[in-house]
C-alpha cells in the first residue's frame, strides 16, 4: 500500500493556505478547521498535514473558534483540529510524545488500550499528576502492539469538548489483512451546551434529554397488541421505578450533533475509492456517551478487528460498536455508485453519516432512522439483577449476590447472602440442565477458561436490534486470529456489580461511588484471575480496564478475543480472564463520561 509524504516539521497558517491552494484544497480543510487526517484519500494523498507521525510527535492543546455544523463553537482543538490529528506510530517505536498545554486549566492524554508503563497512561490522580497550564508534558513508551486505537482527554469533562482523536499502530510484520487502501472514521457528539450544564441537567431530572417518552397513543397500541391488565402491570413497575422503559440514552439527539470525522451530516464528508479496490474501515467511537448501530446500505462489511485485535473474519451488514470501542472492517465496492456509511444513535434521536464513493461530492439516499425501542424484562433483571434501586446499598457486601435475579432489594440492607451464589437466570432450557453444566467446572471448582457465563446474552446485540431484519454482529462472534500466550486457568474470581440510581444520577460499582471507597482494587502481580462484572441496571455500560487486556469469555475456548472495553447489556452478567502482568496503578471506569463522573470509578492497584 503507497504510504503518503509526511510533513513533520511545524507549518505557518500562510504555508499551510498556501500549500492547500496549490492542491486545490477548500480554505476550511486547509486552514485546520476540521481535521486533516480526515482527507478523503486517506493515506494515498500527498497532503498530510494534520497526519501526526512517529516516533517523535509534539501535540498542542487549546480553546480555539471553530465552526461545527455551521456553528460557532469552541472546542478544544489539538494542533489545531478538533478532533486532533491522527497519530501514526509503528510497532517496535519508542513513541515520544511532546504534549504541551496551552490551556488555562490542567489537561492530560490517555492512549486508549495501549500497553505501557503506568506513569505514561495519562490519568490525573492515578498515575500521574497531569499537565499543568503552559507545561509540556513528554510520554515516552515502547510500542509494543498495533491496530486501531484512540486518545483523549481523561480530565474532567474535556472530552465532550473535542479532546479526542485516533491513534494508528502500524504493525512491524506484513498483516493478515489485505486491503488497498484505508479511511479512519472517528464518530464523536458534539454539544454547543456546557457540558457542566449538561451534567446538572441530568443530576436534575431523570430524563431531561429524552424528547422520545411513551404517549397516550403507545399505551391504547400496548393495549391492543398485549392487553390491558399486562399494559397497565409493566406501566406500573417502570413508574415505581421512576424510569422510562424508553431510557435509551443519557444523553440524546436533542441536544447532540453527531459527528463523523468531526462533520455533521448535513456536511456529507466524503471517503474515496476506486472501484474493485479492497477498503480498510478503522471505525473508532470517540463519543461521550453515545451508541451507534452502523451500516453501509448495498455493502457487505467483513469485521476483521475489534479493539485493535485482528479477528477471525466475521461477514456483516451491521454492527453496534459501544463508547469507546473500535473495529476495523473490510469493504469491496464494485460499482462506480455511491454508497452512505450511516452510523445511528442506539435510541434513534439521530445519526452521523459519510459517504463512500468514487467521486468527491456524491452522495447516496440516508436510510430512514428507525423507532425508539422500548426496554423489557430483561432490564429489569430476568438474566440479572437489573432495575435495582441501590440508593440504601452502599454498605452492602455483594460478594455472594451474584445470581438473585429480579428481588426487590429496598428493604434487604445488612442480609447475609452467602447462601445465594448459585441461583441467577439459569435457563435450563438453553443451558442443557446441571449436568452439562457441572462439565464445564475445572478441578478448582471454577468455570473453565472461556466458557460463557450464565447470563451472558452473547449472542445479543443490544435494544432495538431485529435480528431478523440483516446479519448483526454479536459477541459471540468474535473469535481470536490465533491463541493467546497465557493459557492458565483462573485462579480466583473477582465479582463487581454495576450499580446506579438514575433519578438520582449517581453510578457506583457495589453500591459506592469513586469519593467513598478507601482504597483500590488488589490483583496479584502475574496471577491469572476471572473479572466478572453484573449490570444490576438498567442501561448499557461500556467497561474499560486500563493498563492490561480482557480476554472476553464468549465461549470461543482458547481463541476468545482480547478487548480494552467491554460493553455490558442491562441485567447481564460477563466475564474476562486477566493476567496481571503490568505492576502499578490503572483506572478501571465506565467509559460513560458521565457516569465515571457521577462515580463508576475504581483504582486498580496490581503488586
């Protein structure tokens, strides 16, 4: 694959004007208005201003004017571009990041699902103590992996402000992936609200961004299709829960613009290809707090990558890719048409959207959105414990309560649960009673490494997916390209439920938020353990590990696939085994920007 001319020296704005003229460039692109690495030709254009590579990069970190969607904004801008510029190292590198703070409040950068020394990971208070106002800061790591990744801002709320952008790892031997020619597909929300502002909204009132409530009209269609006495039974529960069984999303297209590559879709930015070429899709959701189901109408996508680990391939017309995750794929455009990447907020409020085609400018029908989906039995805790109201359970011990699927917890404080391990959602329909489960348990009296937990929904793709209507990828579908190095059983199980009040708008892991635990998670240095992680809620948590892999336990065996982030539906329980093998101390959090905020936020401290 032709590789483009890198600029690494710094450039003046006249330079760059002058240089984008002559290219026949739009002032706005090369004034660094919108980010660079976004160019339509992707790496075989010869313009690479904005293209950041290695091993050596110096980022600059501001508030600048920018116009997003038409609109005056405000963003924090990296080199100039909000999103920053992609950042292109090499397996192999000493990657050497000059990071320097332009700012009137401290900032910092975490390399989202690197391996690398914890000094280096870029989380204020944790492991490091973040960089100062008109201070540089210099990371330095060994790139020791490759594939599609991330950075962004693990300060405050800076992230919702555009502090983000892609991180490229090229690998140091021939990849198994074979493609022509590749686009890098960043999907961001943009709010022109405060995100302070946005945040006491919600402390305030569950739901303030949800414009897509139930109506009189929903209620007489749920009498007419379900009846009236099962009608008014769920209206009933989701009201003594105080929620909507329409809480898709926190936060909504009401006050969101998505973005593809920093452009909104009316700006229909477009990613060029030749006809017959194979094309490499690095698809990254650099979001705040937004899920998006995305698709290619007329396209066959071939998921070859998640979370920058290549995957066996797995052929689809669409998939969900939860905040922060990545995924690459593969498309084969035959025909001089062009076609519309469309990538659909998971509660509907809107979409961001580019298009694919072989001529700048063109553009291709945008699907019709699909309704609001509304939640059922399974949030409420028919696989889990989900619908809980944790308000009363900070102090409570949730060591044994791994399976009390559905109980109503309001009065239980101070109960001994020791005798209810074993009693979660256990469907033996599907599980092929005690028996076949008794021969998954290894002669530690642990579920063996790999095998799905019960009350797992693998082969699920989340709310308001008809499985019937195209082929979605699933969990269960990713399968390792080969077996990882460590092929220990887990020694241990370490259990945390997921926990949160949403008209309260707080989020906990057992019931207490980041401000009252007193001290961090303990792993062994080098042990091989088994994290599981219960959603007793009723939304989706995207859960991050920094510092080390999770080997998610789909079922595939010795070929379960590694991710940084894990997304965990409403009332379902999962698992991933760990190897401790990186001494230190790593933020593990809901990448919720929100929710990790409001407290679901604990320290990993591995010795």
């Amino acid at each position: 694959m032709a590789r483009s001319s890198i600029i690494s020296h710094p450039l003046s704005r006249r330079q760059v004007l002058k240089g984008g003229a002559a290219l026949g460039i739009g002032s706005a692109a090369a004034m660094g208005l919108t980010p660079a690495w976004a160019n339509p030709w992707g790496r075989t254009n010869v313009y690479a201003q904005g293209v950041e590579e290695g091993p050596e990069v110096s980022l600059a970190i501001r508030r600048e004017s920018l116009p997003i969607d038409g609109q005056e904004a405000q963003p924090i801008t990296i080199n100039g571009t909000s999103p920053g510029p992609l950042i292109r190292l090499k397996e192999g590198q000493d990657a050497v990041l000059r990071v320097t703070n332009l700012l009137d409040e401290p900032t910092s950068i975490h390399w989202h699902g690197l391996i690398l020394p914890p000094e280096m990971d870029g989380v204020p208070g944790v492991s490091f103590a973040g960089i100062a106002p008109g201070e540089t800061f210099t990371y330095r790591f060994p790139v020791r992996q490759n594939g599609t990744y991330w950075y962004h801002s693990h300060s405050g709320l800076q992230e919702q402000l555009g502090h983000a952008g892609p991180l490229i790892i090229d690998a140091a031997e021939r990849e198994p992936i074979r493609y022509d020619r590749e686009h890098v597909l960043l999907l961001t929300d943009w709010t022109f609200e405060d995100p302070m502002s946005v945040f006491r909204n919600l402390k305030t009132m569950e739901g303030y961004y949800n414009f897509q409530e139930r109506t009189i009209a929903d209620f007489f269609a749920d009498v007419r299709e379900k009846g009236f006495s099962q009608t008014a039974e769920m209206r009933g529960m989701w009201a003594k829960m105080r929620m909507s069984s329409r809480d898709i999303a926190d936060v909504t297209g009401s006050t969101y613009t998505y973005l593809l590559n920093g452009h909104s879709p009316q700006e229909n930015w477009n990613a060029l290809f030749k006809a017959g070429e194979r094309v490499r899709l690095r698809v990254i959701n650099g979001s705040a707090m937004s899920y998006f189901d995305v698709r290619i109408p007329g396209l066959k996508m071939t998921v070859v990558a998640a979370d920058g680990q290549p995957v066996q391939p797995v052929p689809v017309d669409e998939f969900r890719i939860g905040v922060a995750e990545t995924y690459d794929v593969l498309v084969s455009p035959e025909d001089d048409r062009a076609y519309t990447i469309f990538a659909e907020a998971m509660d509907r409020s809107g979409y961001a959207r580019a298009t694919l085609a072989p001529r700048e400018g063109m553009q291709a029908e945008i699907p019709k959105r699909r309704q609001i989906a509304d939640r059922g039995m399974e949030a409420m805790g028919a696989h889990g414990m989900g619908g809980m109201d944790h308000s009363n359970m900070a102090g409570m011990d949730h060591s044994g309560m791994s399976n009390m699927s559905g109980m109503d917890h309001s009065s239980m404080t101070g109960m001994d649960h020791s005798g209810m391990s074993n009693m979660q959602g256990m469907d033996h329909s599907t599980m092929g009673g005690m028996a076949a489960e008794q021969a998954k348990i290894g002669a530690n009296g642990l579920l063996l490494a790999g095998e799905a937990q019960p009350g797992s929904r693998y082969n699920q793709a989340g709310i308001g997916i008809d499985p019937d209507e195209r082929r979605v990828l699933v969990y269960r579908d990713l399968k390792a390209f080969t077996p990882w190095p460590d092929r220990r059983e887990p020694g241990r199980e370490l259990e945390l439920h997921l926990t949160g009040n949403m008209e309260r708008y707080m989020w906990s892991f057992d019931g207490k938020k980041f401000s009252e635990v007193t001290g961090p998670i303990h792993f062994e240095k080098d042990e091989r353990l088994r994290l599981i992680l219960i959603n007793d809620t009723m939304m989706e948590h995207p859960i991050h590990l920094h510092g080390m892999w999770m080997e998610l336990e789909n079922g595939q065996g010795e070929l379960i696939p590694r991710k940084h982030t894990l997304n965990v539906k409403p009332g379902e329980r999962v698992s991933a085994l760990i190897t401790a093998d990186a001494e230190g101390s790593w933020a593990f959090h809901c990448h919720l920007l929100y929710h990790m905020d409001a407290g679901m936020f604990r320290v990993v401290q591995v010795s």
